[in-house]
C-alpha cells in the first residue's frame, strides 16, 4: 500500500484494494455504514487512519461472504436501499460471535451504531434473533 | 503529515493520537492541522486497577467492569456508538471539543483564530441553539458534550498527567477574552489516569434526542457519599458543570429554556434514586 498519511483505512480500501463492499457514507464517525472489525472489533473505517492499523487483521464484508448472516438478511428481507447493509451485517457477525443468541436488548445496544435511513431495523432485529436458523 | 509511535511520553512537538475518534474527523476538516501525529496508545496505561482507570480504557471496557462506579459506567454505556467506544479512550473522551455546530463549520467564532487573532462573535447566541448552554453562555454558547466528564466531576475524581495531579475539573476552563481556552492541558501534556475516591452509589441520567447513540441535550451524574450528594451536568455550560447553586440561576438562551426543566426533573429523579436505594 502506498497510502499517504492521513489515508483512512475505508478509503486505502476502497481506492488502493478495490474492496468496494465497505460504504462511506457520512464519513465522520455517525453512521456505521463503513464498520469494518478490527481483530474482531467492530471500528469505524472512515476514521481509522490507515497507518494505525499495523499487524492487526481487518475483515469487510468481502470476508463475511459465505457467513450465515448474510443469508439471514436475506431471508429475513432486512434491507431496502442496501447501502447500510455490509455495515449492519459486520456489526451483527460481531455481535453473535461473542453472543449467539442475543436478547432484544442485546441487539439493540450492539447494533445501535449503525444507522439505517430506511428505517429497515425490525428485520435487521429479526436476521439477528434468527440467524442460526 | 507523519506518524510515528510513541516510544516515551515525550511527544516532541507531535499531537498525540489515540482512539481516533475526535482528532481524525477535526484532522479531516482542517479545525486541527498537524504535522506529526503521535500514536500514544503504547504509552499510555490502559488497565482498570481497583479505583485507578488508565486514560487509555476504551469506553467500552468501562460500561462492563464491575469496578467501576456506576455513574462511570453509565456514562460510559449512554455515550456515542459501539463501535465509537470500542477505540475512544477515557483520556480522549475527556478532551473532546464541543459539538457547537457553528464551532464544528469553522464559523469564525471566538473559539476559532482568525488571520488576526480569534472570532469576535457568538454566532449560536443570536442563531440556532437549541443543544447550546444554560450556564455561563454569555461569551460562548457552546455546551460541553462528555457524559464521562460530567461522570468523574460528580464522583470527585483526580487526574493524573505527566505534570501534575489535578481534580477532573480543574482540567476545564471557562473561555474568556484573553484566554479562548477551554482545557488547562499543556502542550506536550497526556492524561494518563484518574483515581476514583470512595464513594457510596452514584447514578447517571441523561436526555437524548433518540434513544441511544446521541450527545446529552442534558446529563445528569450524581454521587453520594457519607450523606452528601454531589451533582455535575453534562450538555448545559462550555464546561462540565458542577451544581453547585440552584437551577433557577441557569439563564438559557431563547429556544433552550427546555433544558432547564429537563435538567431540574433529571436532577430530581437521580438526587431521589440515591436517596431511596
């Protein structure tokens, strides 16, 4: 990577790796739609500069492909525009990770970063409760 | 601009860089220019000891120890977004500037140098300042917006840097016109822990304009110790404010005497929770 310094990691992504699927879409630190984790942390790509990254190991959502959330969205019919969507899923796999049944208001404290304009969150909650199934 | 880590608690003349989460969106907005950023998270402690809480604790590490008091705690878990709390650190959650929108659109205000010197005008006193102070909003409106602040000013926590030891208020000051501003950190000088005194319960409450991830239109911290019960506010002064007279003394601002009684029903309700548990 030749980034210069001051480069955030979304767009060392995006521009530099051509992985797209992480969105920049306030790209100030509100909306979540860029999360990415960061040795399994969920963190804000727009304001993560690149060079603080180092050795730790970065997953988008081109990493999560074949994770059964995606398909849970799917099935669940948890988005409408998509564009908060790779975010939303990265923060979701986060979550279940750590808690693989979350509780309603589990769901909510963890997701709570990560806006959606068109409003799909009672299916976003319900991919999550159902995302083993 | 370079960055390089820290290797000692000498910053050289860099500006120090920790979680990211205010120093790179005023990086990018070209509020704060920088030559050298100075990756501190090496250096800086970060362990939760007893009532020591290193300035390098995220956020998120707080709202989930059982250590920590739990207006601290709260504040912490009301504060930002998951993935903000994830990497703000205590430190940097302290030193955050004010949300003043004018402040963050580089209107020239009196807290922004000028070509030739700093803004003469408080464009929220006569604009829009609903989310604005109460308290001390006659030569800048801005409110100050850490949860966590208020937290550690209520609990009567200490902080110590690599110069001094000083209570968390002491850390603030009200702009005026001959000093704009509104820390006493030093240049070259990092927030390295704080120190919880004993207390017996404390509460945090606070009123946002959505249920979760937004700044405190006003917080309330509460703690009671041996019978005496100090409260500090979050959202209603340039500063943390610490009650110490009434909340009939607040002079609010056109379209934000709102807060003045959200204030007093929070005050009520965390002054009674203390008193009743």
């Amino acid at each position: 990577m030749h980034s210069e310094v001051g480069t955030t990691l979304a767009e060392a992504l995006r521009d530099e790796l051509s992985l797209t699927g992480t969105k920049v879409a306030c790209a100030e630190g509100h909306c979540g739609a860029c999360t990415v984790l960061i040795d399994g942390v969920p963190t804000l790509s727009c304001i993560t500069l690149v060079h603080t990254v180092g050795d730790a190991k970065v997953t988008t959502i081109e990493g999560l492909r074949d994770h059964p959330m995606v398909h849970a969205f799917v099935r669940e019919d948890a988005l409408q525009c998509g564009f908060c969507t790779p975010g939303q899923i990265v923060s979701a796999v986060a979550l279940v990770d750590a808690t693989p049944k979350p509780s309603t208001e589990e769901i909510r404290h963890a997701m709570a970063g990560n806006l959606c304009r068109c409003g799909a969150y009672p299916k976003i909650e319900e991919a999550i409760r159902t995302w083993q199934d | 601009m370079e960055l390089r880590r820290a290797s000692s608690l000498e910053l050289d003349g860099g500006t120090p860089l920790h979680g990211g989460t205010e120093l790179v969106p005023l990086l990018r907005s070209g509020i704060v220019q920088a030559e050298t950023l100075v990756d501190i998270r090496g250096v800086v402690p970060r362990g939760i000891d007893g009532s020591t809480i290193g300035a390098g604790a995220t956020l998120a590490e707080l709202e989930c120890d059982p250590q920590i008091p739990d207006a601290l705690r709260e504040a912490c878990r009301l504060a930002a977004s998951p993935q903000l709390r994830n990497v703000g650190s205590l430190g940097g959650n302290l030193l955050q500037s004010t949300r003043c929108w004018y402040w963050r659109l580089k209107w020239p205000c009196r807290l922004h140098r000028t070509s030739d010197g700093f803004g003469e005008e408080c464009f929220a006193q006569e604009g829009e300042h609903r989310e604005h102070a109460i308290f001390e909003n006659g030569f800048c409106a801005s409110a100050h917006p850490s949860d966590v602040a208020a937290a550690l000013v209520a609990l009567g926590a200490t902080l110590r840097t690599n110069r001094r030891e000083l209570p968390v208020a002491d850390l603030y000051r009200l702009p005026s016109e001959d000093d704009r501003r509104t820390t006493t950190l030093e240049p070259g000088e990092l927030l390295l822990s704080v120190e919880l005194p004993q207390t017996d319960r404390s509460v945090y409450l606070k009123a946002m304009d959505r249920k979760s991830w937004g700044f405190p239109l006003v917080g309330v911290a509460a703690a009671r110790t041996e019978g005496e019960t100090r409260v500090a506010l979050a959202g209603v002064a340039p500063i943390p404010w610490l009650l110490e007279g009434s909340l009939d003394d607040a002079t609010p601002l056109p379209r934000n005497a709102y807060k003045v009684d959200v204030a007093r029903a929070l005050v009520k309700r965390a002054v009674s929770s203390l008193e009743a548990s």
